[in-house]
C-alpha cells in the first residue's frame, strides 16, 4: 500500500496536467480569431444624425470593442476590417467594400464576426388642413357652358423626429419559409440600411456557388450565430435599453456579408442616429463602454457555452 499512494497520486497528477493541457488547448481553439466590422466608412457615411454619422460612431464603438477583447481574451487576434474612415480595403464603391468584409474575414479565418452599425428612422410626416380655396372651372361648351366652383382643402405639411429607440442585433434570414424564422422575431421593416444598399449588386442567390455557401452558412453556423445575438439582445435589455424584439432575422443586401463569411456572425445595430438622446449615448464614453461590455459579456458567455458544449452542432437540415 505505501507503494501504491505515490503511485496513484503521481498518476492523478498526471491526469490533472493532462487535461489541464487540453482544456486549454480546446479553449484556445474556440476563439482564436474575431473579426471586427465597423459598418461603412469613406465616401459611405451611412445614416446621418444631427452632429455625428454612422460612419464615424461604428468605427469608434468598434475600436474600443477590439481593445476590450484584447484585454479579456489576450489569446484571441483582433482582424479590423477597417481602423480609419476609408470604405474597407480602400475599395471605391460599396460593393468591392462588402466582398472585401467577407474575404478578409475569411482569409484571417476568423471563429466570429461582428458587424457594428448604427440605425435610423426617417421623420414621421404630418399634415393639416389650414383653409379652403375655391377653385373655378367650366364645363360643357356654347350655350350650355356652366360654371362650376369647387372648394379645395389646402394643407400644411412638416415632419418630427422619430422617437425610435434601442437596439436591434441581426443575424442571416435562412428563408423566409423556414420554421426557424418563426422562432425569433418576424423580418421588420429596417430603417438604417436601405439608403445605403441601394447600389450594392451581389452574386446571384441561384449561382450554385452563392447556394452552396448558404447552405454551410445554414449546416455550420446559424445555430451559433442566433445564441450569440441572444445573448448579446439580452444583455443590452438588462442595461435598460429599450427593446425592440430581439434578435432578428434579415437576408436583404445589407447584412449579405453575414453568410458570406465562413463563421457564426452577427450584425448589431447599436442605436438610433435619428434619435437625439440615443445620437449623444452612442457618443459618450458611458454609452460606448456600456455597449462594449455588453458585447464583450456576450462573446464570454457564447465562449463558455462552446467550451462546455452547450451549443450542439448545426441543423443539418436547414432548408
Ligand atoms: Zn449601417
């Protein structure tokens, strides 16, 4: 027996050490690259707000996001697929700009992605009756010409802001007929991302190259992708930001880099241009640190349920 003990215990040393080493190793392998993407940039401004663009605001909430990661994950690498305001890559339209995102983010062989963009509405139109005029008209010819006067409304129009507010975390719509789509909110009107993606022209959905990377998209990483926006929607509700459904679902030309990238990947819109209130959090330290770490939770959280294998494999039957 006085054998056996030292024995035995430099044998469950060893085990320790061993799976020691492959904890670490396998927590190495969850997250070795992100890949941050500030929306837009250069002769792209995105939406407007009152003294600052989307542009200017994703680009600045996206550095600071990369400086935090590093922090807290020292052994994940940091891809920017911008860091000054030039459209990525230093392409000249917005479409090169957007295959750039992808194929950067794919060639750095990133295991996240995170888009930063920020939202807007259009100002909501009003409109009065101030008064009538009387408009004079004849009808009929010769003899039986009548004159007939009508009264027309005339109307002051002007608009107000949009009082929409809050966050909106998106990640690739499957298709629309997908029992998935069901299971988080309803694809909703955005406001954000239809001016800007007006002159974008994509590959065609039917090439069987685009149907071939859908389908990877659908086997591999949407499962990964909506649990990390969940937690991601989650954490700005328990900051008090105002809610607006949860993750959503989109597959309009806007959020396209989103499958187009090999990896679970989301889309966050971090609050309203187009809101004054919202305009100056998303410009403050308070409100980019709180948005930071909000975000930087999230990826601890989604890392810790990779790690412990809460988040099984991907439908093999997305479609
Ligand atoms: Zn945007």
């Amino acid at each position: 027996m006085k054998k056996i003990l030292p024995l035995l215990s430099l044998f469950l040393v060893a085990i320790f050490l061993w799976s020691n080493c492959f904890s670490q190793q396998s927590q190495k392998k969850v997250l070795r690259t992100i890949v941050i993407d500030p929306g837009h940039g250069g002769i792209d401004q995105g939406a407007d707000g009152s003294f600052s663009t989307e542009a200017q605001v994703s680009l600045a909430v996206s550095r600071k996001l990369g400086k935090a990661i590093e922090q807290e994950f020292p052994d994940s690498k940091i891809v920017y697929t911008r860091t000054t305001d030039v459209l990525p890559g230093n392409k000249s339209n917005k479409t090169d700009a957007l295959r750039y995102r992808a194929d950067l983010a794919n060639s750095s062989g990133g295991d996240l992605f995170i888009a930063i963009h920020c939202n807007s509405a259009p100002p909501i139109r009003h409109s009065e009756i101030t008064g009538y005029k009387t408009v004079t008209s004849y009808k009929g010819k010769g003899k039986k010409k009548k004159k007939v006067t009508k009264k027309v409304p005339q109307y002051h129009y002007w608009t107000t802001p949009n009082p929409a507010e809050g966050t909106e975390t998106y990640i690739w719509a499957l298709s629309k007929n997908d029992a998935k789509v069901n299971s988080v909110s309803k694809i909703e009107e955005d406001y954000g991302e239809v001016d800007s993606t007006s002159n974008i022209t994509l590959p065609d959905p039917s090439d069987p190259a685009e149907k071939a990377r859908m389908l990877i998209y659908a086997q591999n990483y949407f499962r990964k992708s909506l649990t990390f926006a969940d937690l991601i929607e989650k954490g700005f509700q328990s900051q008090g930001r105002t809610y607006r459904g949860g993750v959503k679902q989109r597959n309009d030309k806007g959020i396209w880099v989103l499958q187009a990238t090999g990896m679970p990947s989301v889309l966050v819109e971090i609050g309203f241009m187009s809101n004054k209130d919202e305009e100056n959090y998303i410009n403050s330290e308070k409100g980019q640190d709180e948005i930071v770490a909000n975000i930087v939770n999230a990826i601890k959280d989604y890392k810790q349920k990779l790690e412990s294998r809460q988040i099984t494999s991907d439908d093999k039957k997305a479609f």
